[in-house]
C-alpha cells in the first residue's frame, strides 16, 4: 500500500489556473504570427493541460471520448454541461471546469 502522507511529485502537483500565462503567450504569437497561428499555439498548449491534469500527471478524468466516432468531450457533471473539447480549446473564452486554464 502507498503512503500518501510522503511527499513525492504525484501529490506535490500544484493546481490552478495557467490562464493568464496562455493569455500572455497567446497575445505575443497573435502579435508575431497572426490571430490563426495564435489560435493553434493556444489549444496545443491547452490541450497539454487537458493530458496532464490529474494529480499525477495523467489525463483529465473530464475527458470523454465516444467510441467509433472523432468526438472528444469535455463534461462537467457538476453543472451537467458536455462541450466539444478541440473547438474549445481554441477559443479564448472556455474556461477548464478544473481551473488548469
């Protein structure tokens, strides 16, 4: 059995928001390479997010994908929401039900 009370990378992971970092990293690319490529940095980023978000490292619990089709979803059961998660990603206003971003 494992000793949860240690310390060791799994239980240290620090949770919160990365917004205003991708806000900031959004803004020099848009400057730089265009509101497109901006738009493709920011989900990359965020989907990294969305890979590593449990405690772990692991992948976000959220994340639901339906079989046999190419459809991702983000669901919040709290608020009984399902959104599409790579137009989201993509989008400015989505906010992370688990406050990654």
């Amino acid at each position: 059995m494992t000793d949860l009370s240690r310390k060791t990378p799994c239980n240290q992971r620090p949770a919160g928001s990365n917004r205003e970092v991708l806000a900031a990293m959004y803004a020099g690319l848009a400057a730089r390479e265009g509101d497109q490529k901006a738009r493709q940095g920011l989900m990359r980023h965020r989907l990294h997010h969305c890979l590593a978000a449990s405690t772990c490292g692991r992948l976000c619990p959220r994340l639901v994908k339906d079989p046999g089709t190419a459809g991702v979803w983000c669901v919040d059961l709290t608020a009984g929401t399902k959104t599409l998660l790579y137009p989201a990603l993509e989008s400015l206003a989505f906010e992370c039900p688990e406050k990654r971003f």
